[in-house]
C-alpha cells in the first residue's frame, strides 16, 4: 500500500533521516518509534507531501484523498463548527453541501459526539476536538492514516478510549495506520509492525519487530498478554540504546 | 456584577462633579465665555444647531464622506493585501508605497486632494479612504503572513486548494484582523472626513467646525466637537455588535 524507500530528509540545514525504509500493507498499522530528533514526523510529513525529501522515494497506489493525516494539534477551523469542520474536506471532493452535513453528522455519532455538530471547537473539551478532527479525516474514508501522536495532549482515560475507537475503526473498515509515537506500550498495543528510528541527526531505521498479538484488539486486555512484556522490554532497551549512543555521540 | 455597577456610578458622579463645578465657575464669571463657555452655554449652541434644522446638510456631508471613505479603504485595503501577500511581485512594488504613505501623516494630503478633487465630496471621501486604506493594507498583509500554517496544512491535506484557502482560512483571518482594528477606521474616516471640511468645503462639520473658530465661537466648536464624539461613539456601538456577531465563534 505505501512504500518508503531510502529517504533522507533535511530540517533546514540539519540532515534528520538518512535512508529510512519502510513499508505499509493494506489494513495493516504500523507505528514508527525514536529518540526525540530522528525525524518520525518529518517522515510523516514526506509522505503526505509537505516535506520534500533530499533522496529516496515514497511510492503508493493510493491517490491523494486516500491518504489522511491527524496532526499533534488538531488544527480545526475556530470560526467554523463541528459539524463544518468534519463536512469541509468532503466540500473539496464534490459533495454539496447538505450531504456534506448529513454525513459530517454520522461520523459525530459514531465517535460519540452526536449534538454537538452546532458547537465551535472552542465549545469542545481536548478529547471532543480530536474526535472531530478524526472524524474530519474518517469522513473521507482513507484507506491509509498517518497520525502524529495526535492524542499526546489528552489525559490518560480520554486518551485511551479515543484510541480504542480508533482501533475499532481502523480494524472494521481495513484502514492502514502509520503512528508516530513515544509511548513504546502505545506502539506495541496498537501495531502490527513496530519500526524503530536511531538516534538522529542522519537517524536510520535500526530496528523492526513484528507484533505476535491476534486481532481485534482490546488496549488493556492486550498489555496483560504473555508476549507483551518481553517486547516491550526488548524495544525499550534498543532504544535506550540508541539514547545512549547519541548522546556518546554528543559528548 | 455589583463591584461593576458602582464603578459606572462612581464614574458617573465624577463626571457630574466636573461639570457642575465647571457650569458654576462659568455662572461665577471665573471662567471667560469667549474661550471656556459654561456646559449649558454648549448645550446651547447644540438645541440651537438641531432646532433650525441647519445640523442635516453638515451630518449628511461628514457621514456621507466618512462612511464612503471607510467602505472603499476597507474594500481596497483588503484586496490589496490579500494581491500583495498571495503574490511577492505585487507586495515588492506595494509595500515600499503604503510604507511611504504610513511615514507622512496623512491629513497633509488634504490640500492636494482639494486641488485634485475640488472642495465637493469627492476630496474628503479620497482622505478618509487613504487614512483607512493603508490601514486596512497593513492589517490584511501582515495577518495573511502570520497566518496559523497548521490551518494552512489541514485545508491542503483534506484536498483544498489555493480557492479553498481563501475562502476557508484567509477570508474568515481577515474579518477577524478587520473586525479588531474597525474601530481605529472609523475613527480614522471621521478624521478623515473633518480635516477634508476643515480644510476647504461648503458643506459639513469640518466646515462648521472652521466657521466656529473664524467668528470665535467657542460654544459651537465645543458644541460641534461633543457631537462628533456621540457620533462616533454611537457608530463604536454598532461596530462592536458586528464584531460580536462576525467573531461568535470566538
């Protein structure tokens, strides 16, 4: 579905990723961990193409609306409501507006904020505004989802019920994940492919570790899993590693 | 809410106390009428103005000039800025111009304008439309610059393009910059609209306003000055409600 094939991308003057390869398949979710600095979501940004990138290619068969991204801020209009804000791409791609709304609607149901289409975002709590802007992103029914730690903000129990009815989604309809993420338990719940960024700059892909754990998935059920510690631990000190080596590097 | 109340009563008692005390030092004679003329020799010259019905043809004429002045500054002022930021071409030759009519203080271009466009209308409309439109330019051209780019991407990753930009983002940033800075146009179209009367006119406030200080009569220009003052004030109102409906999303 998505394939990243050594690419190398530039901060300004400072080179952030150097070679990184990875790939995506259909339905599949796959999370991309790091220390700070080693280009997650310059990565995510090359694919979605508001990142140049210095080498290397990013090639899918999807087109362009096939291909949504949630932010780490959730970047809604202020002066538009719920409702507009979710109906607003589905403008771009043809619809008029009364199905627009009609449909804007249904995804505010189906992530539990039905009646609160008339609201402005800044009528909705931290974790309303994400499901929003899921819903915005939903509402064009992508076959591939490129998140940046888009509930990183939100406090733990809020947090982990979004993500739980992300998980939901993402399995029912096949959609295709790519999550960048800090939080290595995050990473191995949700995932079906962990990849693992060294430390930057020039970071490379250094790891990958295919995630064992049957679906669907239940977030808590999932951490109790027998296989669970031992990844965790065995990805928690490769990237101590990698903390490590770059900061050697430093000194 | 109660704390509220008592400032807007101390306030109104501190303003009755000023001018009592100035009415009485005016009945006193401490007060010379030719330079300082007592609050009720003012109110005076005010029931005077409106009841031989002479006030109209000066409001329609600083209204009229005020009003066209801030509507064709706000509507040129925004294309301009918008032209000028969209496109670095139009920004290289507009910005350096608006830069040099900022520098001048720009009621200085009244007798040119008089000279140009005759002591009609049309020369105060132009200085209140300069006054608002360089304004306006500012206020547009740097807000679309400074624009949130996390808004900018969100509309380019849901699939708008440069159409949707402008009507999604842009346009609803450039009410809110214009709705913030309205009530210093209005001010500015009046100031506009005054100074042009002042300076050559046969018709308007500006115009009572010089035939006030040619015949030495304080109480008018005082009269004339308060009046300019509920007017703006009352059009302050209004702004406000427009900016309070516009900028609901706030």
């Amino acid at each position: 579905m998505l394939r990243v094939a050594d690419l190398s991308l530039s901060y300004g003057q400072v080179p952030v990723l150097e070679g990184a390869s990875l790939d995506i398949d259909d339905g599949q979710f796959v999370s991309l961990v790091g220390p700070s600095g080693s280009g997650k979501s310059s990565l995510l940004r090359a694919v979605m193409g508001l990142q140049k990138p210095l080498a290397g290619s990013v090639t899918t068969e999807l087109a362009k609306r096939d291909i949504g991204i949630l932010f780490q801020d959730d970047a809604l209009l202020p002066w538009r409501t719920a409702r507009e804000n979710v109906a607003l791409g589905l403008g771009f791609h043809g619809s008029n507006r009364r199905r627009a709304a009609d449909h804007a609607d249904s995804w505010l149901t189906q992530l539990g904020l039905s009646g609160l289409g008339d609201r402005y975002p800044r009528q909705l709590s931290g974790g309303q505004r994400k499901r929003v802007a899921l819903a915005q992103v939903l509402a064009l029914k992508p076959r591939l989802l490129l998140m940046d730690e888009p509930f990183a903000s939100l406090d733990a129990i809020v947090r982990a019920r979004v993500t739980q009815d992300l998980v939901d989604l993402a399995e029912r309809e096949r959609i295709g994940v790519l999550l960048v993420t800090h939080d290595l338990e995050e990473a191995i719940s949700l995932s079906d492919v962990v990849y693992l960024l060294s430390q930057g700059p020039r970071a490379r892909m250094s790891q990958r570790y295919d995630i064992p754990l049957s679906r669907p998935r239940k977030l808590i059920a999932t951490r109790s899993d027998p296989r669970f510690a031992p990844l965790l631990e065995r990805l928690w000190d490769d990237l101590s590693r990698e903390v490590d080596r770059g900061a050697a590097e430093a000194a | 809410m109660e704390r509220r109340k008592y400032v807007w009563l101390r306030q109104f008692i501190a303003f009755a106390i000023i001018i009592g005390l100035w009415e009485a030092a005016g009945r006193a004679k401490l007060l010379n009428p030719l330079y300082a003329p007592s609050p009720s020799r003012i109110v005076g010259a005010l029931i005077d103005l409106f009841a031989g019905g002479t006030i109209w043809p000066h409001l329609e004429a600083t209204f009229g000039a005020a009003l066209g002045g801030l509507a064709l500054g706000i509507v040129v002022g925004t294309v301009l800025g918008i032209a000028a930021a969209l496109a670095p071409f139009l920004a290289e030759l507009l910005e350096p111009v608006m830069i040099m009519l900022n520098a001048v203080p720009r009621v200085v271009l009244a007798p040119l304008f008089v000279i140009w466009l005759g002591i009609g209308i049309a020369s105060k409309v132009a200085l209140s439309f300069v006054l608002v439109a360089v304004l306006i330019f500012f206020t547009v051209f740097t807000g679309i610059l400074q624009v949130d780019r996390r808004l900018i991407e969100r509309i380019t990753t849901l699939g708008g393009g440069r159409t949707a930009l402008l009507r999604h983002v842009y346009l609803p940033s450039i009410v809110a910059w214009i709705m913030g800075n309205l009530k210093v146009a209005v001010g500015f179209a009046f100031t506009g609209a005054v100074v042009g009367e002042f300076v050559a006119a046969s018709r308007g406030l500006g115009y009572l306003l010089s035939f006030a200080q040619s015949t030495y009569n304080s109480a008018l220009m005082l009269a004339l000055v308060l009046l300019i003052m509920v007017f703006v004030l009352v059009i302050f109102a209004l702004a406000g409600r427009l900016e309070r409906h516009l900028l609901r999303w706030r």
